[in-house]
C-alpha cells in the first residue's frame, strides 16, 4: 500500500506538498517522515543522484521522481509493485506541474500548496488496491517500465550526508565552546589583576615600610 507522500523543491529541499492523512496507519512515521526530510537535505546540497530511485528502509521502501526542481516520493510497503509506485508518482507529478507549475519557483513558505492534498488522496484511492482491472492493466503496461531503476539501502543514501551533518555539528559546537573557555579565561585575567591590584593596595596603606 501507498504509505506517505511528500513533494518537495529540490534546490533547498522545501516541502511543497503532503498527503495529510498518510500516516495513520504507518508504525513510527515521524521516523521515516525524517528520513525523508533528510533525503531532501541531501538533494538541496547538491548530491548527484538519479532522478529516479527507490530506497529500501525497514519494512518499506522510499519512490521517488526528480523532475525540474521538484522531487515526487512516496514510501510503500515493500511488497507494493514498484511499476505502481512510479505510475502514481508520475500521476502526481503531471498534475502538480500543470496546475503548480508557474509558481513552484516562487514559493517561500513550507507547504505552500498544501491544497494538492485533495488530489494526493484522489489518486492514492486508485492505486491501494493492486487488484483492480486497471492496475492490473498497468502492470501489464510494457511502455512503462521499472527494472532499470536503481534501488539502494537508506544506509548509503543518508549515510555520507548524516556523518557530514555530524561533523559540522561538531565543529560548530567545539567553535562555541571554544569562545566560552576563552570569555572565561579573560573574565578571570581581569579578577586577577583586580585582586593583585587591590592587594598592592592593601600591602600600601598597612605595610608601607615595602614601598
């Protein structure tokens, strides 16, 4: 079954559009939602990947399609036709390029065309059922056809953008502490001469036979 979907512009991985309702019946959503999340990450960055692959991840698997500057995905459970995933998907592409096109460029804010939903839920009805005469039909279809699309492990798509998120977060907050030490050291220079300067003092006004 069509689990999640998500469509997002991939020059900075905003989110555009989402199934609602997808993740009612879907055990840790929030989990895998992230990952996706993170898969846009990479995208925006720049990361060489097809522009149309699958990813396994736990019991389910990631779809997607990368036409112009937007990235159609949906998660499936892993036993759903891969030549069904990628029909939906280009279903949903075509009608989001005709009807969001023009102002998929322009969009500032997440979710900026969160109406799409009402077609998202439309065409997710049509393919749930893999019985149907016209899935069937297009399974069948040979004009469309999968098996020379990639499909990967999560592990080594997020894998390297993970550990590079990592890294950065780390020098970040080594930069960041590294500033406090050094607030810290100057705050305590500054007691001390405070205190050497008051002791001169002291040393001055009871002890002048020193000076």
């Amino acid at each position: 079954m069509v689990k999640i979907t998500m469509i997002a512009r991939v020059t900075d991985g905003l989110p555009l559009a989402e199934g609602l309702d997808d993740d009612r019946d879907l055990q840790d959503a929030e989990f895998y939602k992230q990952q996706v999340k993170s898969l846009f990450k990479n995208l925006s960055k720049g990361q060489n990947e097809p522009s149309r692959m699958s990813i396994e991840t736990g019991p389910y698997i990631f779809h997607y399609i990368i036409e112009g500057r937007v990235c159609y995905l949906t998660v499936c459970d892993r036993a759903y036709p891969k030549k069904l995933a990628f029909q939906y998907l280009e279903d949903l592409k075509n009608e989001f390029e005709h009807v969001n096109g023009a102002q998929i460029e322009t969009a500032a804010r997440p979710y900026a065309f969160i109406k799409f939903d009402t077609f998202i839920q439309k065409t997710k009805k049509l393919y749930q059922d893999t019985r149907t005469q016209r899935n069937i039909a297009k399974l069948n279809d040979e004009l469309y056809e999968v098996h020379q699309i990639m499909t990967r492990n999560v592990q080594e798509v997020l894998g390297v953008g993970e550990k590079l998120d990592q890294v950065s977060e780390m020098s970040s907050r080594l930069t960041s502490e590294s500033r406090i030490y050094a607030d810290k050291a100057r705050d305590l220079n500054r007691q001390v001469s405070s205190l050497s300067l008051l002791c001169s003092i002291l040393l001055t006004i009871f002890c002048p036979t020193f000076y």
